[in-house]
C-alpha cells in the first residue's frame, strides 16, 4: 500500500457500450465546481479515464469479431466464353459461353464452434476490461485518500505553526522582561524553521496528490481549484473474511476471465475437431455452345488422407489444460489476495485504536502541562521543545494510521471487487 510519509520533524464492458463518440466527448471535460465525493470521483474515473475510455472501445472491436465468426460461405460466381468472334455455323469451333455457381459446405458444425469460440473470447475481452477498471478504481481510491490525508496534515502544520508563532512571540515580549536569556529566545526561535517547513512540505504534498487525482479522473490539467470532501474516520466492517472470500470469487474479473478462457479453450476443442472434416463443394453450371444448351453439376471433396488438422487438435487440448490450471492458479490468488488484505486491515486498524484511544489525549495533555510549566519556570526548555516535538509526531502518526485503515479497506475492497465499506 502507498500513502504520505512523514519526516520525524515535519511531514515526513463492464457492459457492452453505447457508442466511440459518446466516450471520447467525455474525456478532459471541466471538473464539477463543487467538491468531490469519493463516489463521484469513481464515477468520473469511470466515465472520463483514457484509459478506461480505451478499454471500452477495444471490448466493443473484439465482439464485432463475432460477426466475422458468424458468417456463412461466400458462393463463387464463374462466367467464361470460348471463341465468341466465330460465327456460330462454323462446325469446327462454335462460341461456348458458361456460367457456373458454386459453394463449399461447411461440416462438423464449424460456424456454431467459431461462433462460441468468438462468444467466449468477447467475454473474456469484457473480464479484462473490468479488471482494468478494478484497478483504475484503486488507484483513484488511493489518490482520494491521500489527498484527504494531505489536507489534513496541512491542517495540522498550519495549527502547529500558528500556535508556535504565539510561542515565539511570547517568548520575545519574557526576553524583553529579562525573564529568559537570548540563548534560549534564540533556540525557541530556530525552532519555528522546523514548523515553516513543515507547513511547505504539507502544502506541496497536497499539490502533488490533488494533481495525481485529477490525472485520474482524465483532466487534460490540473486545476488549483479542484477539492474533494469526505473522513478519515476509521469505519467499522461488518463482514467476515470468510464472506469477503466467496465475494471475491464471484466478482473478481480476472478470476471470471480465467473461467471464460477455460470455456474458450473447449470451444477451440471442438472447433479444431471440426476443423478436421471434410467440407465438400457442390457446383451447378449453365453452358451453351452454338445453338445447344445443356447444363451440369459439380462436386469436389478432399481427401484428407494426411492432413486431417492433427496438430490444431493436439495443441487445443494441451492450451485447455494449461487454461484449467491457470484457472486454479487464479482461484489461489483470489483466496490469498483476500487473506492479506484482510490481515494489513486488522493490524492498521489495531493501530489507529491505540493511537486515537491513548496516545493523542495523551501527548496533548504531557504537550499543554510541560507548555504551563515552562512558562512559569516550571520545566526547562528541552522538556517543553520535547513535548512539542512529540505532540506533532503523535498527530502526524495517528493520521496516518487513520490513512493506512482506509488504504487497507480499499485493497481489501479491490481483492474481494466488491465495495465492503458500510
């Protein structure tokens, strides 16, 4: 899982699709004025993502192969003529003219197995798709998270700094009273360089993760103005990781497409069998030759004496096998994608409890008494920059342990392809 880290000190077809035109139109169009959802950047993704956009059309190009697969023999049309300069009383050498129209038959029921064949691969085509969009959701999951944890942090470097500043100005007006000496005035001071950058290095991580989310969502350039709303506030899921598992392998799209190539497979089975049939063509012909007609038949069947489609037959049953192990591989993945997830969100979880239920009350109280008694010449300055420096850091980690449960759940959402939150 990827997230904002911090320094010690600072901020260390799907369905089948309507139509090209009506998805490239969407692409780079301006971003709503008012901010964000997590399910409205999802569905922006959805909608204006190239990639996603590019996946849609291919899915759309491989099912009009089911078309070609469909098609049924083309008949042949053949017209000749034989010395038509000659009269036609001349005995030795009349003009002949013929027409013949012929058709090969196709046997083994070729059509149905192409056609089941170009059924499976289209399907196969859409599980992919929607694995790529699995993935686009992920990411735009992430970025969303991260955005949010960005704001917050930079929430957090501006509170700091602020109070910090009141720090520094108090602590001038006691050097001006003689009440502390100019080395430690001096030290309190270098202090606030601290905070300053902490401050810039939150702003420019907002920046960067605003931009990554609005890269995303297919905006041409990113826009200063461009928000988004939601929590990180650590949900509580009720499902267990036996449900999240049979979840995941009934919507999982790359476990559905390796399901679907085992199908195509058969089907290339049967279709390569079929292959290896004799398809004869029949033929009907018109002539006429001076002042006679006549008319005749033709039929023309191979031997397949040595070439009877052997090796397509071989290699189809070997490519079936190796879909069914595939198949099972796949199914592993799902099982085991799931039980990762669900263990990084138990113990990113566990994590935030102990921070949000301790630790935060904790530092702020250890941060408020030391802050008291420095003031009133209760606690030296190390003790005082100490607790600082531990109320920040406290701050930053409880954010991130709050980002790293929602990253979790996301991963665990992406293994399962199902949306687990409540």
């Amino acid at each position: 899982m990827t997230g904002f880290r911090f320094r010690s000190l600072g901020f260390s077809l799907v369905l089948l699709f309507a139509g090209g035109s009506a998805f490239a139109q969407t692409a780079g169009a301006p971003l709503p004025p008012a901010p964000l959802t997590l399910e409205q950047a999802i569905s922006l993704a959805r909608t204006k993502n190239p990639t996603l956009l590019s996946g849609q059309q291919h899915v759309i190009a491989t099912k009009t192969g089911e078309i070609t697969a469909g098609l049924r023999q083309n008949p042949n049309f053949t017209l000749s003529g034989a010395d038509i300069s000659l009269p036609a009383s001349n005995p030795a050498s009349p003009y002949s003219y013929a027409a013949n129209v012929s058709r090969l038959f196709e046997r083994g029921q070729k059509r149905r197995w192409r056609l089941d064949v170009a059924h499976a691969t289209t399907d196969v085509t859409r599980s992919q798709y929607n694995d790529t969009e699995r993935q686009t959701v992920l990411q735009v999951k992430i970025a969303f998270t991260n955005m949010l944890t960005a704001k917050a942090a930079l929430r957090i470097a501006d509170d700091n700094l602020i109070s910090y500043r009141k720090t520094v100005d108090l602590s001038r007006v006691r050097l001006n009273a003689g009440d502390i000496s100019a080395t430690d005035f001096d030290r309190i001071d270098l202090q606030l360089a601290e905070f300053e950058a902490d401050n810039d290095t939150a702003r420019l991580n907002l920046i960067q993760a605003s931009d990554q989310l609005q890269l995303l969502l297919g905006v041409d350039k990113p826009t200063a103005a461009f928000d988004i709303t939601g929590t990180l506030d650590p949900p509580a899921l009720t499902q267990t990781m036996d449900q999240v598992e049979q979840e995941a392998l009934a919507a999982r799209p790359d476990y559905q497409a390796a399901l679907q190539s085992v199908r195509v497979a058969d089907a290339g089975i049967k279709l390569a069998d079929a292959d290896g049939t004799t398809d004869p063509t029949i033929g009907g012909e018109y002539e006429r030759t001076a002042t006679y007609n006549s008319a005749g038949f033709q039929v023309s069947i191979p031997l397949r004496i040595f070439d009877r489609n052997q090796g397509e037959k071989e290699r189809t049953r070997y490519e079936a096998q190796a879909s069914r192990f595939a198949e099972t591989a796949a199914r592993n993945q799902v099982i085991n994608d799931v039980d990762q997830a669900w263990a990084a969100y138990e113990t990113a979880n566990d994590q935030a409890k102990r921070y949000h239920g301790h630790y935060l009350a904790e530092s702020q109280r250890v941060r408020d008494n030391l802050e008291y008694s420095y003031r009133h010449g209760g606690a030296t300055l190390l003790d005082y920059l100490d607790a600082l420096r531990d109320y920040r850091q406290i701050n930053l980690d409880a954010l991130n342990a709050n980002q790293q449960v929602w990253l979790s759940l996301h991963q665990l959402s992406f293994a399962a392809a199902t949306e687990i939150l409540p």
